[in-house]
C-alpha cells in the first residue's frame, strides 16, 4: 500500500500483519470460485489506496494551517489580509477581540483608513504606496489608532505584497497590526527620565557653578589678604600664624577644585589638548613643586626619567600634571618616613602613537588588598580611620582614574600594608613625527672621561639614580652611603676628582665631611629645599664647587659638574627661587616697561575684594577707579577712559556681561561721532564661576581676557601685561574696526 492511512485503517482492523491478511482474503475468495469478486474488490482497494496518497499532502497543509490559526488565535498581533480590488479586509480572530461588535465598522480598507491619527495618514500612505511601487519588499511603520473606546493607542503596521494581477500589479497585501502602547509607555518614561537627568545634571552644574563663586569671592580676600599681611610682617610668630591661614585656604581651593573637576569629567565636559610638549620637563616641574613638603617631612623625594624618553610629544600636558600631582601629593600625604620615587619611561610604539607608564612609589602605610578596588571610587579612602587621621576627600584618585582613561590608558597600584604603595598608569600620547624620537638625555661628556666620582649619600635610591646620570655623562663613579664609610674609600685609593656631598644626612656630618682636610677633590653640596638658608651658610667653603637643591635632575647635574671642573667658575648663591614660603609683593612687582601706569577701571561689588585689587594694583604703580556694580561703571566709563577694566561677572543691578556689551557700543558709538577710530579698553573678568564655558561666554560677550577667582598675582600680571601690549599696538582704521564688528 502506498498510503500510509489505508495501512494504518487496515492494522486497525485485522492485525500488525494486516496486508498479509488481505492478501490471504483475496486468495481465499478466488479458491472458492469468487475471482471475478476478487479482482474487483482488489481494484477497488487500489484505487482507494491512489486517492488516499494524492489526500494526504492535503491533509497534512490543512492541518498546518490549522496550527497556525490556532497560534494566531493565541496572540494580540492582528493579521489581516487586503484584498486591494474590492477594499476588504479578512482578518485573525483577534481582529475580532478587539473591536467587538464593531469589528465590521473597519472591515473595510477605507474604514480602516478613516481611523488613523489625522497627523499620521500622510506617514501610512507614503509607505504603502512605496510598497504599492515595487520600491520595497516589506514596510513598517507607527501611527496612532482611534480604539472603539474614543480612545488613542499607538499601532505598528508591517505589510508586504501577497498576489499580483495579469498585469503584475499587486491586488493583495498581509498586513499585520500590533499594539505598542506599552512600548511609546517604556519609551516616554525614558525619555522623561533622561530628561529629568539632564535637568538634574544642570541643577548640579548650576549649584556647583554657584557655590564656586559663594566660597571663590570670600576665598579671594582670604588669600589676597594673607598675602598682603605677609609682605607687611616680618615677625616670626605672626607670619607663622598667617602661612597657616594662607595654606588652609589653599586647601580648601583645591578641595573645591577637585570637586568640579570631577563635575566635569562625569558630564563628559573635558576636552583633551594636543599641542606639543616635554614630559620630562612636565615631570621636573611637578616633583620640584612637591620637594618643600616632602623635604618637610624628611623624605626624600627621587625623579627617574629613562634615557629613551622623547623629548617632545604631543599631548594634554594640563591633565598629565594632574594626575601626577594628585599621586605625588598622596604618597607625601601617607608616607610618614623614607621616600617617594618618580619613574616614567617608554612602553611601546604603536604606530603614530607612544604608550608612556609612570610610576610613583612611596615607603608609607599601605593599602590593604580588599580596598585596592574601591580606592579609585570618588570619595573614598583605603577606611575611615585613615580619613580622620590625613585628611582630604578621596577625589585625586577618583579624578586620576577617569583621566586616565580619556588618555586611553589603565591605572593600578601595588601595596602591602606597613611597606608602602606603588601606583602604576600608563597613557597613550602621539610622537613628534618632525623630530627624533631620541630625548635630550645627558650624553659623555669630554670632560669627565676618566673622572673619578664620589657620591655620598645615605638615601640608597637617590645615591643611585646619582649614579646613573654620572656614568651616563662619562664618569668611573663610586657610591658611599655614609661619611665614614666615605673617609675609608678616600684615604684608600687615589684622591676623587668630585665629592657629591648630601648636607642633610643625619647627623650632619655631610658638613664634617667637606670641613675634613681635602685632597683637593671639588666638592658639590646637595641641599633640601627645607631649611636651606642654613645650609647653604654651612656649605660656604673654599672647595665647595657647586651647590644642588634636591631633587637633581640632569639640566642642573651639568652645570653643576662643569662648575666643579672649572669650565663654570661661578658657584650659585641664587637659591631665592625655591623660597616658597618668602616671596614678598616687592619681589615680584610688575614692572611696566611703558613707564607710564595703567588707568584701571575696578568693577567689583564685594569691598574686601575692592580694597584687594586696589592694595595689589596700586603696589604695582597703576591708578584705580572702583565700581561696585555695571551700572556705576558704565558711569564712570562715560567720564573717563580707561587702559584697562577689570569687570567682575556676577554684580547686582547690572551684571559684568551687561556691562561689557554696553561699553562696547558706547566705544562704537565714540568712534563714529569721532570719525576715527578710537582706541578699546582692555576688559578683563574676573569670575568665581569654574565651570565648562565660562570662559567662551566672557570672550564672547566683548572681554578680551579671563581671571578666574581668587585672583592669583602671577595670573593678574600676565593680565597687565598684554593690557600693556594692547595700548602699544596701533589703532586700526576705523574702517577695519566696521567690517570686523559687522563680520562678528
């Protein structure tokens, strides 16, 4: 049998062997005379057997089909069909759940059509018709539906071509609907919560912004006051009171500092630099930063820069120094006695590409293991034990961490508690394709071949990495790490050519050392930057060659080494440069080199402010004029004019950007009445907002340049000096002055 029904129908009814048992039958009926019956019965059974095969497939489609209309029956997903001919729909039974008894007000495509969103019927159109076209195989497409409830639901429309006529054009569509009501639900709440963020995200940006200029405005007194009280006390007792003061409040700066740095970096507002740049000097100029107080401590504090460091890259030179100062500063902030030591060198080239890793290590307390993960969260120490007893808020690393990683490098640390920590990061910085690769490192020089070096030193480390340079310069170096030990290696062996002395070790006896009876070796004396006007009286003796304020670094170990040999006979005494702590407002007066004084316009509203800048200004040689708010400047602008105006930003009555626009068109305004043009005023604000922009808003609301506040006097001298340079420069013609305002 060929149709595996019949032989299911004939187990059924005679046995597993139900063909042999029909077989038997037939044979049967003609043995007993009944062939004639048989052979019909036989042809009868054949060709029921033919109609049961071409069945079958049949069958097996029906009842495929009928699954699927039970699994259509199942879901809220509509399918349709579109007879486009006569302009009905046949649809799934859901069609009918969902419109009830109403189902045959939208039995029609017209119908249909009528109870689209009137905003979105043009959208539905277009895309059918595109589908209508041939121009696509499939659309989709959301619109809005009127519910038999009045009410308005999102729907998604999906169809393709079914049937075509003799002509090839379509006359049937699928079409299925599906309800995404929740879906635009999930997709408003989301849009709501982002919104809600971003709004939150300005609230905090607005309160930071905010309390920056709160606590920045009385921080500028703070500051600028101390400073001032400084250069008028000469006592000890109060200036040591008043360093304090100045030191706390710097304190409490960087900690405001750090907290919109780290503000920024969440809200994805840092914009990395590329200009060109020195890491090693970058590195020079931080750790020399951090020499007072580690030196303060009695630590030592060590740079190593690999020889193969280019010396010039292109990076973010602002950012690399942040993160190697909030490093530094946490391992001199932990680490009670020993060292901390610096090291970078080169990791590999990739491409136009130079990956670079630091290194800071320190001899401090450690970090137990379980907390090397959660260090680097923002707010967060190794515990709270450690917070009471240092200090700080837990955000260098955390802000190190994210900088890290836009330089598309990795941090991490080694430590074990008791012994010290090392932090480990690299970064990645593109090379200077112009230049060689190969840095400025010490190379031998001529005059030290042969020369025999001793270096004394009870600091292992630094004694070594003394060694180094040494030997890279040419030089047969030895190393002591006490004075007696250096006596012996100097009355054993012919007399050095060079004493490298360290004056701090203790006791003293660097001192005794180079007050011994010399052999005629040059002494150089290598000073800490804490308490060296003592020692550098200490150290004035006939063989003392050369003097070095620790950390050394190459640039200064030459000079220092040509010095000792006679090709640089003068010994340096200038050590004023690393008296942090004793800079007086005298010493770094602007000098203008007009000779004539600046005419300042002051706009401040806060009077502790105003007596600052007007101490600060008139020390400098210039005359001021105060305004406590943009409209008296704007007054006093009219009277008068001015070199230079230093224009706070936020002012009641009229703020510094009102001002500012308002001096610029009376300045216009001079300049056409005139004929000619006139010269500008120089403006410059003065602002405790730190936030992303600030800056941008100023230049572009007329000023020419941007004090952030406190007011640094370093940072108020540049400002004076390219308003000097503004009042030197030629008046362009008025003409000019026109197309550039009309261009703007």
């Amino acid at each position: 049998m060929k149709s595996s029904l019949l032989r299911q129908q004939l187990v059924a009814n005679f046995d597993p062997s139900g063909e042999t048992a029909l077989a038997e039958c037939l044979e049967s009926l003609r043995a007993a005379g009944l062939s004639e019956i048989a052979t019909k019965f036989a042809t009868l059974l054949a060709a029921v057997d033919d109609s049961y095969t071409e069945f079958e497939p049949i069958q097996r489609r029906a009842n495929k089909a009928r699954r699927l209309v039970d699994c259509l029956d199942l879901t809220e997903d509509i399918l349709c069909e579109w007879n486009l001919v006569g302009g009905t729909i046949r649809a799934s039974v859901a069609w009918n759940r969902r419109f009830g008894a109403t189902s045959a007000d939208v039995n029609r495509i017209k119908d249909w059509k009528n109870r689209i969103h009137p905003d979105d019927r043009k959208l539905v159109d277009e895309r059918i018709g595109t589908l209508l076209q041939g121009r696509a195989p499939l659309i989709e497409v959301e619109h809005r539906f009127l519910e038999r409830d009045k009410r308005w639901t999102y729907w998604l429309l999906r169809a393709r071509v079914t049937g075509h006529d003799a002509d090839g054009k379509p006359v049937r569509l699928l079409v299925l609907h599906r309800d995404i009501v929740d879906q635009k639900s999930a997709e408003a709440a989301l849009v709501r919560a982002k919104e809600q963020a971003e709004s939150a995200n300005r609230a905090r940006g607005f309160f930071l912004a905010n309390m920056s200029h709160e606590i920045r405005t009385p921080m500028n007194a703070i500051l600028g006051m101390t400073e001032l009280a400084l250069d008028a006390t000469v006592e000890a007792e109060p200036r040591s009171y008043l360093t304090t003061v100045k030191s706390s409040a710097e304190s409490l700066l960087n900690i405001i500092n750090d907290v919109l740095d780290l503000s920024k970096i969440e809200a994805g507002k840092v914009e990395l630099e590329s200009v060109p740049m020195s890491v090693r000097t970058i590195l020079n100029d931080v750790v020399r930063a951090f020499a007072v107080s580690a030196h303060g401590k009695g630590l030592e504090i060590m740079l190593d820069v690999a020889p193969e460091m280019p010396d010039r890259l292109f990076g973010d030179p602002t950012r690399l120094r942040q993160i190697l100062a909030n490093l530094i500063g946490n391992a001199i902030k932990f680490t009670e006695r020993g060292e901390v030591l610096v090291k970078a060198w080169v990791l590999r080239r990739a491409g136009m590409s130079l990956y670079l890793q630091f290194a800071v290590c320190d001899t401090g307390i450690g970090i137990a293991a379980d907390h090397h993960e959660q260090i680097f969260d923002a707010f967060t120490q190794a515990d709270v034990s450690t917070a009471r007893r240092f200090g700080g808020t837990g955000l260098g690393l955390a802000i190190s961490n994210q900088l890290v990683k836009l330089l598309d490098g990795q941090i991490w640390l080694e430590s074990e508690p008791g012994k010290g920590t090392s932090f480990y990061f690299t970064v990645r910085f593109a090379a200077d394709q112009t230049s060689s690769s190969i840095p400025v490192a010490p190379v031998a020089l001529p005059l030290l071949q042969g020369r025999r070096v001793l270096v004394v030193d009870d600091c292992v480390h630094a004694a070594d990495l003394l060694g180094k340079l040494l030997q890279r310069l040419g030089a047969h170096v030895e190393i002591a790490c006490d004075p007696i030990q250096a006596e012996v290696m100097r009355s054993a062996r012919d007399p050095f050519d060079i004493l490298v002395v360290d004056a701090g070790m203790s006791p003293p006896a660097g001192f005794a050392l180079m007050d011994a009876p010399g052999r005629g070796e040059a002494i150089i004396v290598l000073l800490a930057q804490h308490g060296q006007q003592q020692t550098l009286q200490q150290s004035r003796n006939s063989a003392v060659k050369a003097r070095l304020v620790k950390p050394v670094f190459d640039a200064e170990l030459l000079d220092a080494v040509r010095a000792a040999l006679g090709v640089q006979s003068v010994v340096r005494d200038e050590l004023d440069a690393f008296r942090l702590d004793d800079v007086r407002l005298d010493d770094v007066r602007f000098q203008n080199d007009d000779g004539e004084p600046l005419n300042v316009l002051l706009v401040e509203d806060t009077p502790v402010n105003q007596t600052l800048a007007v101490k600060l200004l008139a020390k400098a040689g210039h005359r001021v004029t105060v305004a406590a708010n943009g409209r008296e400047a704007l007054e006093r602008f009219d009277r008068q004019r001015f070199d230079l105006i230093l224009m706070d930003v936020q002012m009641p009555v009229l703020d510094g950007m009102e001002a500012t626009t308002a001096i610029r068109a009376r300045e216009m305004n001079r300049s056409w009445a005139m004929g000619q043009h006139q010269r500008v005023s120089y403006i410059a604000a003065m602002t405790a907002h730190a936030m992303e922009g600030d800056r941008e808003r100023c230049l572009a609301a007329g000023m020419d340049d941007y004090l952030s506040k406190p007011i640094r006097r370093k940072a108020l001298d540049e400002v004076l000096k390219r308003a000097i340079e503004h009042r030197r420069t030629p008046m362009a013609p008025l003409n000019d002055l026109i197309e550039q305002q009309w261009e703007t």
